[in-house]
C-alpha cells in the first residue's frame, strides 16, 4: 500500500503521522518522498506505522513484494490468507465470524477497493456460517453479487503448473476448492490445516 495514499484517506498530515507513530519525522518524510524504501526500515518503524494508521504490517509492505509479472501482489495475498486461517484456529469459528461482523471489516476492504480481502473474508464468514449451522449475515449481498475476473489459485498450484505446463494441477484445485470461495473465483480448498 503507498503511503501517502493511505496518509490521505487516514486525513493525516506526515507530521501528525510522525508524532502519533513516534517514528521521527524525516524517517517518515523520506519515506513518503520515496528516498528511502518501506521495505528497507527497521520492524519496529513498520510496526509503529501500521499501528497508527490501524492496518497490517503486511498491507503497508505488500507492494514490495511483487515478484512475477504473471503473479502480481499473489506473495502479499498469500500472507492474508495465512493470517485469516491462523485468527480462525485461534479465536474458534464463533468468535472469528462475531469479531469479524463486528468490526464490519469485509465492508472497510471493499471500500478501500481491497476486493480479494474482501472477498476472502466474506467466503470464510459464509464458510464458517454453512460449517456452524448459522444464517448468513445480510449485510453483504451487494458484494456477494461480485466475483474477481479470474480465478484465483494459491500461489504454489500457479508456479507448479508454470514450471510442469500443466493445467492438471489447477483442475484438480478448482474440484477441491470449497463452494463459498469459489463464488468469488477464489480457489481455496483448505482453510484448517494451519501451522
């Protein structure tokens, strides 16, 4: 994420983000001017930052890590989905789904134009609904009406299938994949098997 662009949509000045973060201004001014790379400062400045601005480290780093052209921003993404599954395992599927409603988080992605954030948050809500016998939460049926353009494989089934050739691998994925992520084109066929 840039961020001066998230400086702007926060209505934070580099100044008030300076002093609200405790990360010295001209660290923070370099940053913002592009002298000197997110990537390249200390975990504690980036910490300090995400904190202050209320995102993720990851989200403040993701346009780092672009490494293929074919797979644009697919390493940042693969790291989101980690951390959702891990909350999963962590909180228990009931109070994942209340703090997520709660929160009103899959509506702050969606407008923020973070469509694959969203649209995995909304899948594993709907997922964890269908699993616990629950209804599902109303307040999304605008997005639930939207899907990504192309499907989206995990990021080890695309470079597998770019390295053999071929195409088997992402069929069998598409057939395991779980009903409410591929609504959205997400393939995504195992959300419990976290570390």
């Amino acid at each position: 994420m840039e961020l001066m662009s998230l400086l702007k949509e926060k209505q934070l000045s580099v100044y008030q983000c300076a002093k609200e973060s405790h990360v010295p201004y001209t660290t923070l001014s370099d940053i913002v001017k592009g002298k000197t790379r997110i990537e390249k400062c200390t975990a504690e400045t980036i910490y300090k930052l995400a904190r202050t601005l209320h995102v993720t480290m990851e989200a403040l780093l993701a346009e780092c890590f672009i490494e293929d052209e074919d797979v644009p921003n697919l390493r940042d993404f693969e790291i989101y989905k980690s951390n959702i599954c891990h909350l999963v395992k962590d909180k228990g599927d009931m109070d994942f789904i209340i703090d997520i409603l709660e929160k009103n988080q899959i509506r702050t992605y969606w407008e923020r134009q973070w469509y694959r954030e969203s649209f995995y948050l909304l899948a594993m809500v709907d997922y964890l609904s269908r699993e616990n016998g629950l209804p599902l939460c109303n307040d999304y049926e605008d997005i639930r009406n939207c899907t990504l353009e192309e499907p989206l494989y995990p990021r080890d089934i695309v470079l597998a299938a770019k390295l053999d050739g071929s195409l088997d691998r992402k069929e069998q994925c598409l057939k395991e994949a779980i009903p409410e992520f591929l609504r959205f084109n997400i393939v995504e066929s195992e959300i419990r098997n976290v570390c």
